[in-house]
C-alpha cells in the first residue's frame, strides 16, 4: 500500500511540473490498469473452487511441504486415498518432522504397522499433538489393545479436557465398570448442557442401570433443547412405560403428535383421534373382514328385495328390515299377494376372505345375519315386481314389468390392503409409526 502510493504520489509531481510528461504517464497509467485487470481475471480463476486454488498454489510452489500437506488434506476430504498418500509422503520427504503430515498419512494406512509407526512420529515430533494421541487410542482399541488405548485417551483429555470424543471412546471402554463410564458421561453432558445427542446417550446409560427417573430428567433436558429431537422422546416413553405411567405416556405421545404436525405447518385437531387410532392400530392390526360379491347376484337380490319390500308396503304390514328381509332365509322366496314366481340365474357364491390390512376394519359393514349364512350355490328362485308394483312406485299403469335400477346396495370400493396411514392428510390419523413401532 505505501508503494503504490508514493508511485501515485510521484506521478502527480510529475504530471503538475512538465507538459511533455503528460503523455507517457496516461500512456503508462492505462498499460497499468489494463494488466491490473487481466490478472485479477486469472485469479478468480483459481478461486473458483478450492481444488483450482491448491492447484494454482502447488504450481506456484512446487518445492513447498506445506503446499504438499494442504492438496493431501483436499484429496483425502475427496475420498481419493491413494493421490493423498503421495503428497503426503512428498511433504514428509520435503519436511521429515512435519508432526500433522504423519497423523493425517497415518489414518490412510491400512496397515496396523505403518499406522502406528506415523502416528508414534508424529507424537514424537509434537508431544502435545491432541489428534495423534486420539488416533493412537483409536487404533489400539480397534486391534483390542485396551489398557494402550485407554492409556492413550486419557492422555489425549489431560492435553484437552474439553475434547468430547476422547470421553466417549473412553466409555466404550469402560464397559464392564459401569461407575466410570457413569462419571464419564456426566462430565460430558457438564460439559455439553446444551448437546440433546449427549443427554440422550447419558439418558440411556442411567435407564440401563434402572434408574429410570433421573433418565427421564435427562430425556426431558434433551426435549427442552430440541423439541422434535425423536431419540429423546422414544426413550422418555419407554421411562415412562416401564414406571407404569400410562397417561403421561399419552401425553408424551400427543405431544410429539403436536410438535410434528406444527413443524409441518399443519393444524392439530381433536386429541381423542390420536388416542382412537392409536388402539385401533394395536387392536385391530392385521385383522379385517372384506366380501366380494359378483355383479349377477347384487343384481338379483337387489331385485327380489326391492320387489318383496314395495309390496308389503303396499298392504302396510309391517317389516324390521328391508336388507335383513332379504337375505333372513338363504334358500326360500318372499310370499307376495301380487307377486309373479320366475325362475332367477344362479347367484354366485359369496366368498368371505380375511385380508391383513395394518389399520382398517370392516366388519361392521357386513349384515349380521351374512356372517351366519352363506349362499348356497343353487338357491330358489325369488320374486320379480309385477304391474301392480311397478304401479305403486311410478304412478303409471303402463301394463309392462319394469326393473328398478341397480343403484342400490353397491359393493363399497374395496380399500388397497396394506395401505399406510398418511400423517400428513387433513383428516388422517396423526401417529407417527416410527415412534410406535421403537416403543
């Protein structure tokens, strides 16, 4: 900066103080600004990306251990180990006691050998090199060398005690003395008040040790940090399960039904659908009751029952039902006074099949009498509506038999079997399965 402006500086001395100098400094200035231009274009072309900057830079330096280091760390960031080795093995040939160069190449080895040999240099060169320790530890509890690993985490945590990973490792460790790894953990989440994955993970360690209400404090400290944090709520619930505490768990469950439909930008609605379909779902899962019926025999008993019920009310005799009237007595015909007997087509046979369906049920759309009965293969024939009864209806005496349209009793379109409840409908079912399904 202080360059640039004494060469401005002077060219202004220069410009005031002679005429013929005019010229060649505009000629200069504009030669200035134009090779100023052109090589800021270059240059934001290699800060197009981070690859087209290390690139720019290794080609600049190429004898630079540090340049070597960074495009290592890019490629190994971009999944491509083997180009990463070779600029690290570049960068330790330029720089022997590079500490970080022999940490990052030694999370690259799939040898157990050669690892711990650069992760041992790098300790070597930098005895406070936090990663190298963690890795270290890493690698000796991986090859089931405990005491080398705990020895070498603990080490990692005198460097840094703030260093999270190395407590959790730690734990993992420290799995058959259940009183450490607690003092552990509850260090952690001392550390950490504000981590829901930690509380969660502590939660779980108190709730293995049957300590079911302080575990429920750290589920409730985990919810109030992040509401829709699932983990925290699914163990809450088995808390508050195993306590026996069926209507907090209710509660707990139409809570996390509110903050998922609210996090979706969707309404709640009335609470008693969330419990209703929730037994439902419990109680009547895989279990449903489905009838088809042929279109020829709907047709016939829609025709005989529609006869047989115009003309006894007619005579003003009095009937429970038209459709258990119908199909009361599977193999006899309705009397009539003015009925005409025609022999009918041969109803099909009238299949009741158990589907599994995970949430419907459809009983109640079958007549009872129909679950007692079934048809038989060759039954009577039953009446047909003559003029009178075509008259009472129409109000015309047309002297001809006239047949009363199939529209009523319609098979009920049958619902797709294993049809998931949509948590997202206006009016479906709110209960998420994943929650249920982990309780």
């Amino acid at each position: 900066m202080g360059c640039l402006i004494l060469v401005v500086y002077g060219a202004q001395r220069l410009w005031e103080g002679s005429d013929r100098l005019r010229r060649p400094i505009l000629l200069l200035t504009i030669v200035l600004l134009a090779a100023g231009c052109l090589k800021t274009i270059a240059r934001n072309q290699d800060w197009s990306s981070r690859e087209a900057l290390l690139r720019s830079g290794l080609k600049t330096l190429p004898h630079n251990a540090k340049m070597h280091y960074n495009f290592g760390n890019f490629l190994r960031d971009s999944s491509q180990p083997e180009p990463a080795i070779a600029h690290y093995r570049e960068a330790l040939r330029l720089w022997p006691t590079y500490a970080s160069a022999h940490n990052n190449i030694g999370t690259l080895m799939p040898q157990f050998a050669t690892a711990e040999y650069h992760f041992r240099e790098a300790i070597k060169y930098a005895s406070e090199h936090i990663n190298a320790h963690y890795n270290l530890g890493q690698l000796y509890r991986k090859s089931n060398r405990t005491t080398d690993a705990i020895r070498m985490l603990e080490r990692c945590i005198q460097l840094e005690p703030l260093f999270t990973a190395a407590y959790l490792e730690l734990v993992k460790l420290y799995g058959g003395q259940p009183a450490a790894a607690g003092r552990l953990l509850a260090r952690v989440v001392r550390l950490n008040p504000y981590n829901a994955d930690l509380r969660r993970q502590y939660g779980h360690w108190l709730m293995e040790q049957n300590m079911l209400l302080e575990a429920f404090k750290q589920y409730q400290e985990g919810i109030k940090i992040m509401e829709t944090h699932q983990l925290s709520v699914i163990g809450a619930c088995r808390c508050l399960r195993k306590m026996g505490q069926q209507s907090r768990l209710h509660q707990m469950v139409l809570r996390w039904q509110f903050i998922v439909r609210l996090s979706n930008g969707g309404i709640p609605i009335q609470n008693d659908i969330y419990l209703r379909d929730w037994s439902i779902k419990h109680e009547l899962r895989n279990r449903a009751m489905i009838y088809d019926s042929g279109s020829s025999t709907s047709s016939s008993s829609t025709s005989g029952s529609t006869a047989s019920s115009s003309i006894v009310k007619s005579n003003k005799a009095p009937i429970a039902s038209r459709n258990a009237e119908s199909i009361k007595d599977c193999s006899h015909t309705h009397p009539g006074k003015h009925t005409e007997q025609r022999p009918q087509p041969e109803p099909a046979e009238i299949s009741i099949r158990i589907l599994r369906t995970p949430h419907c049920n459809r009983s109640e759309h079958l007549p009872s009498s129909l679950k007692a009965c079934k048809l038989a293969a060759a039954s009577a024939s039953s009446p047909e509506p003559t003029n009178t009864a075509a008259t009472s209806h129409t109000g015309k005496g047309s002297g001809k038999s006239k047949k009363w349209s199939k529209t009523r009793h319609k098979p009920k379109r049958q619902q797709p079997a294993g049809t998931a409840l949509d948590p997202n409908g206006a009016l479906a079912p709110l209960l998420v399965s994943n929650l249920l399904d982990k309780l």
